[in-house]
C-alpha cells in the first residue's frame, strides 16, 4: 500500500506535469503582479466576449499570488462557466487550464482529495478531446498560454509562437487569429505583419482594437489614414471605453499623424460622456502628456490640466503608477509654481522598494531633473 508520503509524492508530480497558470513559470513579483490586475481589471466583462473565461483564470491567479484565495477561487469559478456559456457547451479541452488551476489552488489550501478530482477531470478531458497533433498540445491550451503570456508577460514572440501552432491545428478560431496578429505587432517589426493584420481584421471587422493597430501600422508606413482616423474615433468613442476598446492606439495615430490637439479634444469629449472610466481617465491624462513634453514651453493652463489629470490617474491606480509618477514629476518641474512637488516625488521613489532597473530609471530622470 501507498504511504502517505508516496502519495503527496505522486500527486505533487501530476500536479507539476499539468498545463495551467501554476506551471507556466510566470513571473510573479507583487509589483508585476498590481500592475496586471490593474490591466485585468481595465479590459472589463463587456468586452471580454471570447477570451472572458482566459480572463477570468488569469484573474484567478492573480488573486491567488497576491494572497486572496477565496477571491481566486470565485474567478476560477466564474472562468468555467464563461466557458459553458461562449462555447455553448458543459465541457471541452478548454477547461483543461481552468481545472489544473482548480487543482492546484485546492493543493494549496490543504484539499488534497478536492485537488485529486480536478485531476481526474483534467485526465478524463485529455482522453476525451486528444491533440491534433500527437507531439505538441491541445490547441487550445496553446491559445490560452499564448493569450496569457501576451496579457501577463514581456515575451510577446513567445506568445505570437503559440498562436500559430494553436491556428496551424484550428485555424478557423477568429479571436486566435486576431490575437496572433496583435502579438506580432508587440513582437517584432515582422516583414508581413500589414498582410496578417489586414486579413485578420477582414475576418474580424467588429474588433475596434485591432483596426486602430492596423491604422497606425498603415500611418508609420506613409499612408493618408486622416479620414479613416475620424470614421473609427466615431465608432471607437461610441462604445464603452477599456483596455481593448481600441481607445488607446487610435489616440496614439491621432496624436501622431492626425492632430494631438483633435486628438485631446475627442478625448476630452469623451471623458464628458463617460466620467467615471478611469481607462479613459488615463488615456486622457497621457494624451497631455505627450503634448506637454513635445512643447519646447509649454502654457500653464495645459500643464495645470496635465497636473489634474495625471494626479487623479495616479489615484485611480495606486499599485501601479511608477511611469506616471516619473512624468508626474517632469510636468511639475515645467510648473511655475509647483516645481517643490517634482523633488518630492523624486524623493519618494528614491526611499521606496523599487526593482533594480526602476531605481536606475528613477536617478536618470533626477538627474536630468537636477
């Protein structure tokens, strides 16, 4: 008979041969970590539509490594069933992620004969809904991985990797390839990145996000997009505004090729319509910052404006608002009568815990300061 050890044993390798968050070596530093939930929690459930069950094991993680287990838990449960209700079905080889999360979080919190069921379900799955392709994953834990790394990490040709092999296995997943394309824009400057954005957004002609990157792609390239900026701002800005309404890359091509006056005007308009959106707070308050630093002398009034803003902003996001302290202190040293506040911040961030290349960053900018 299995001893009690050997058991624990046992379950810890299964528990390490499965594909989920808990395995993906995902770096999980409490900074990285504040800055994603913020970033989870900007893309919102509205928007979510095929990728919200992605987003709420994400989310789940998250929780968990920040110490909220119960909350992690909830997510966890509400990532199965966003599942069942986008694929319209109770099971499939996409809860293969979820369950091995449930798996380890029930590990976790001591459970080990609940941990040993979310085992057997992942198992049961991997027999029922085998791979394509007998050497390399499902694809759809390759989307889901591919998606996560993309969300949650620096290394966006991995993540563009995966997309591929999900899409080589599946390949009639619109959100994989939408997604495919957004990560080889992040990735690298891909020598076929305008043909592969510009036929993902023909088979997905409703994704606002992705037709704002395929603008500025055509803008960095040369093209007149003056017009088409417009006709998107009008249907981007009709929409509720977050992480992947397409708010943020459209002002960028407005700002650059268009007018960054037009462009704040738009946002400013915006922010009257939807006051209480602070995704839309901080694309604003980084419209104003562009146009602050990009004056040789800058007026008062934008940069009182600015100041307003980006402290609101940097409210909104406690947890994870280093950049936005750093230009903070730049807009108050342009300030005539609030240069004190730029030495403060700049104090404050010396005194504080920050990672190595934060800290370097913060004495580059004192020192241009000083």
């Amino acid at each position: 008979m299995m001893s009690a050890a050997q058991s624990q044993t046992t379950l810890e390798s299964q528990l390490e041969a499965l594909q989920c968050h808990f395995t993906w070596d995902l770096e999980t530093s409490e900074s990285l970590l504040l800055c994603r939930k913020d970033k989870l929690e900007d893309i919102g459930p509205e928007e979510g539509n095929s990728w919200l069950g992605h987003i709420y094991n994400l989310r789940g993680f998250v929780q968990y490594k920040l110490g909220f287990t119960e909350d992690a838990q909830s997510f966890f449960n509400k990532a199965a069933e966003a599942f069942s209700k986008i694929r319209n079905a109770d099971e499939g080889p996409w809860l293969v992620v979820n369950y091995g999360n449930l798996a380890w979080l029930h590990h976790h919190l001591g459970d080990q004969a609940e941990s040993q069921a979310y085992l057997s379900k992942v198992n049961t799955l991997m027999s029922k809904y085998p791979s394509p392709s007998q050497d390399e994953l499902h694809p759809e834990i390759y989307a889901e991985k591919a998606w996560t790394l993309l969300t949650f990490s620096t290394d966006k040709t991995l993540a563009a990797d995966y997309f591929q092999r999900a899409i080589r296995m599946q390949p009639d997943m619109v959100e994989w390839n939408s997604s495919h394309a957004r990560a080889l824009v992040y990735a690298s400057s891909h020598s076929g990145i305008l043909e592969i954005m510009r036929i993902a957004k023909e088979q997905d002609p409703e994704n606002l996000y992705l037709a704002a990157h395929y603008l500025t792609l055509r803008a960095d390239r040369g093209e007149e997009i003056e017009d088409e900026a417009r006709e998107l701002a009008r249907k981007v800005l009709r929409n509720p505004v977050g992480l992947y309404s397409g708010v943020r890359p459209l002002l960028r091509v407005y700002s650059n090729y268009v007018s960054i006056n037009e462009a704040i005007d738009l946002a400013e308009g915006a922010l009257v319509r939807h006051p209480d959106e602070r995704y839309l707070k901080k694309c604003v308050a980084l419209l104003y910052q562009w146009k602050i630093f990009r004056e040789s002398r800058p007026d008062q009034g934008l940069i009182d404006r600015g100041i307003s803003l980006m402290e609101e902003v940097i409210s909104l996001y406690p947890h994870s608002s280093f950049d936005r302290k750093l230009a903070l202190a730049d807009i108050y040293a342009m300030s005539l009568y609030k240069q004190d506040k730029a030495e403060q911040i700049f104090q404050e961030l010396l005194e504080s815990d920050l990672e190595p290349a934060d800290k370097e960053l913060v004495y580059i900018c004192y020192a241009r300061y000083i």
